[in-house]
C-alpha cells in the first residue's frame, strides 16, 4: 500500500534535517504537503502551521490571544477564574472567531432568521456558544455566552442558544470535537428533508473532509435530539438532521467546522445539478477512492468505510435516479454462473446431438 505524506510529515522530516526530495515514488503526497513542497523548491518555507486556536488543552487568563491559558478549567473552578478566562484576550479571539463564522454563514445564506448556532470548548465540561435570538449576520464577541456541559449558562449577558444541548451532547460524546456548527443550508437541508445520504464516490474534497449520516427527527433543542446525533459522531462529522438543517464537528477548530457546511452544501448543489444532466454520474474507481480515503485518515478524521473492501466502498444504493456501484461483482460469483451456464449449454447441446445421431 502507498504512503500517505502530509503536511506535518514534511514539516517533522525538515526539523529532522531529512532530505524531503527522495520521497517513495509511489508516496500519495496531500494537497497541503505539494504546496509546501513548492514553497521549499523556491527557497521560501512558510512557517509551521500555527497550532489550532479552538484546541485549548487548558484555561486560565493569559495576556496572548492565541496562547491557551495554563490551568485547565472546568464547571466547578472557582467563579473568579471562570470569569477571568471568559474575558481574556484568549477567549475573546475565540468569540471573534464565532462571529466572523457566523457572518460567512449568513452571507452564504445558510441561516435564516435567528437560525444557526456554534459552540467550542473550553475546557473539561465548559464551552463558548452563541446566543438565542440573534441573526448570525450581526454576532458580536460581547453577545457569547459561557456553559457548562449541563447547558447551564455560566457567564454572558445574552441567553444561550436554545439548541446548546446537541452540541454539548456532540462533544461529550466524541472527545476530539473541540468545535461544533449547526445551520440550514437549503440544498443539505432538501437532502435532509427528502431522508437521503448523497451518494458518495464522486468529487474528493466530499470524500475527504466529509463523514455524513442522517439523524431522525426530533423537537430542536429537546436532549433526545442531541441523543440521537451524537450516537452517530463516532464515525462521522457532518450530520444531517432530518427535516431540520445539519450539524458539523471538527478537532481542529470552528473555522473547520464552518468549511465542513461549505462542503456538504456544495457537494448537495453539485449533485442536484449532475442529477438533471439525465446521464448516470462517472464515479471513482474502488482504487481512487481508496487513495482518498488514506488521505482523510492521516488528516485524523473520522470515517466508517476505513478497513472496508472495495465493493462496499460505494454502495449508493438508495440513491435515485441512480448512482451504480464501480465495482465489479464478486471473481467467484461470476465463476459460478459462469460454470451453471456452461453446464446447461453443455446439457443441451449433447441432448441434440444425441438426437441428431438417432
Ligand atoms: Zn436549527
């Protein structure tokens, strides 16, 4: 099996003083990893790729906006310490964050009203998140609000988002998610509503950034929705809530939580239109889509098909009007219908030639 190279291997092979020239012929090289690649041939590195700013290991003030704080904090630490972190440079560069995501959302028309709503950890059982009632167009830092895994507000003068619990329910139930996005983008949305998964095998940036499953409906805001969306973030990151929007996870900040709605929405709108082409869609091959699947694995994300054999890599099945699996059936199924038939032509033709000698 090729290698998969990413960014950070490059990066470690330099730091290592490793020669990055003599890679494996056969190395399958990620989209970030060429670009740097590129950038080391013109003498030009950029400088390492600057640690996730949602990815706090820890909490207490600190004067750096992008330097975690020290001691990690939870929802027992005492209330001076809370409120200390909660307006720290740290902390209000994650709020800003949340409002520059909640603009490009609103921009892109992916929120209506006062929908939409973004959370990140902070620390053992507390996170930031965006209040009720407010468009994500016009978010200000000073509208966020502290809290704990319980969905009790902590800090903020706003009321918290009515729908805190599933993000909560996200992170509690998958550790690595430091970052949670939920809105209701139209062509995601209609896939929601209609209760079907897009079909996969067709364009890499889907295969690669996205895991999508479909949770079933229930009351927003009720714990039994959240419920029912984090039994599936095990395995993916992008979920699909039925005949309500989608909610999107990411280990490596809010801003990649963001990307994954770019994603599914573009993938949704690409579909719909290759669908009124009136011609079935080209897919990848098992090997191709295995090569995208080795990426997305060392980027660290999560995906049910990993380990999977290759005619169950694409299995579109409930797809209409029809996306056709590239694999071929089974050598040995083909073998034995191959070996029936054969055996009824023999049949059949020593029966006429025994009655052609009579
Ligand atoms: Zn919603």
């Amino acid at each position: 099996m090729s290698r998969v190279i990413s960014l950070r291997d490059l990066q470690e092979m330099v730091r290592t003083g490793q020669d990055v020239k003599n890679l494996p012929a056969d190395a399958i090289i990620t989209p970030s990893a060429r670009d740097y690649l590129h950038e080391l041939e013109s003498n030009a590195p950029r400088t390492p790729a600057p640690v996730p700013t949602g990815a706090p290991k820890a909490a207490a003030p600190s004067n750096d906006k992008l330097t975690p704080p020290t001691k990690v904090l939870n929802s027992k630490s005492p209330k001076a310490e809370l409120e200390a972190f909660f307006n720290s440079p740290y902390a209000h560069n994650l709020k800003e964050q949340i409002c520059e995501m909640g603009r490009r959302l609103w921009q892109r028309a992916y929120v209506d009203g006062n929908g939409g709503n973004m959370a990140i950890r902070v620390g053992e059982d507390i996170a930031i998140c965006t209040p009720t009632l407010v468009s994500k167009g016009s978010l200000k830092p000073e509208d966020m609000c502290l809290v704990d895994f319980q969905g009790n507000q902590l800090f903020g003068t706003k009321k918290r988002t009515s729908e805190i619990l599933m993000h909560l329910q996200i992170m509690q139930k998958q550790p690595k998610a430091i970052a949670t996005c939920h809105c209701h983008p139209p062509y995601s949305t209609g896939f929601a509503v209609a209760g079907i998964v897009p079909p996969t095998c067709m364009i890499p940036e889907y295969e690669v950034f996205a895991s999508v499953a479909i949770a079933p409906y229930r009351t927003p805001g009720t714990p039994e929705m959240g419920q029912l969306v984090a039994e599936l973030v095990d395995k993916h990151n992008t979920i699909l809530m039925a005949n309500h929007g989608v909610v999107t996870w990411s280990h490596n900040g809010i801003e990649e939580a963001y990307w994954r709605m770019e994603i599914i929405e573009a993938y949704c709108r690409t579909l719909l239109v290759t669908a009124q082409l009136g011609k079935i869609p080209n897919t990848f091959t098992p090997t191709q889509l295995n090569d995208l699947l080795k990426i997305k694995q060392s980027l660290g994300y999560v995906d049910p098909r990993y380990g999977m054999k290759e005619c169950e890599l694409c299995d579109n099945a409930e797809w209409r009007p029809g996306v056709a699996c590239a694999v071929e059936p089974k050598a040995e199924a083909v073998v034995g219908y191959d070996a029936d038939a054969e055996a009824a032509v023999k049949a059949i033709t020593e029966q006429i030639l025994a009655k052609l000698k009579t």
